[in-house]
C-alpha cells in the first residue's frame, strides 16, 4: 500500500504532539519509498516550522524524509486544479484538504491524516495506527 500522508501527520512528528509516537513507529515499520508529500504540505511544513524558528528542523526533515527515505514528492498542475475544486465542492473540504484529496485521486494513494474532514470523502482516510503492519 502507498499513502499520501497529509500535513497534520507530519506536523505530529516534527513538533512532537500527542499522537507523534504513532507516528513515528509508522515511519520505522515502512519503506520510506511506502510515503508522498504534496509540495503543499512540504511548503505548509516550511511555514509552521520556521515561524516558530525551527528553521534547523525543516532542514533536516528535508534531508530525512526526502533525502534520505525516498519519499516521493508530488504536485498538482493547473489541469488538477478544476478536480481540486470539484471536490472541494462536493464533499465539503477546505483547500488544502482538496488539495490532498486530489493528489491521492490523481497518484492513487491511500490517504494517511488525522483529519476527520477525509472521512466524508469516496476515498476516506487510515490513521497510523490503523495501516502499522501486524507483527
């Protein structure tokens, strides 16, 4: 299985929430070439980060997370733009949530969020917890 991962999840880890520890064995238990990020989500990751001034932790997620593990990096051009307002409009979703939306429609992706919103959605969402590998 392959999973878009959305902002929140990565934001869990990066600023050690609640949840970040779920998060984290996910990411130890899976191929890093298992995951994708939206240049979204990478740019909103570079935004929260460096406002509260950890300019030095969004370097070296770049480094772990796209460098190191393989994660794929994906976008959405300008012909996506009219599904991403589809959907938006269809199952009610903000646009970032279109955004991500869109990008696992368009890469065939398992959407992996804590966001709820998703739920609603054709393609809904896992959860960490709920896509870790049985040992």
């Amino acid at each position: 299985m392959q999973f878009l991962v959305d902002t929140n999840i990565w934001l869990e880890l990066l600023l050690n929430q609640q949840r970040a520890q779920e998060v984290r064995q996910l990411f130890e238990e899976r191929e890093g070439s298992d995951f994708a990020i939206t240049e979204f989500s990478l740019y909103s990751i570079g935004i929260v980060l460096t406002r509260l001034s950890k300019d030095q932790a969004f370097a070296q997620f770049i480094a772990d997370a796209l460098e190191q593990a393989g994660t794929r990096l994906l976008r959405l051009g300008s012909a996506e733009m009219k599904d991403l307002l589809s959907a938006r409009k269809q199952f009610g979703l903000d646009f970032d949530d279109a955004y991500q939306y869109t990008a696992a429609e368009k890469y065939n992706l398992t959407l992996l969020s804590f966001d709820t919103d998703f739920d609603r959605t054709a393609r809904g969402r896992k959860t960490p917890a709920t896509v870790r590998p049985s040992k």
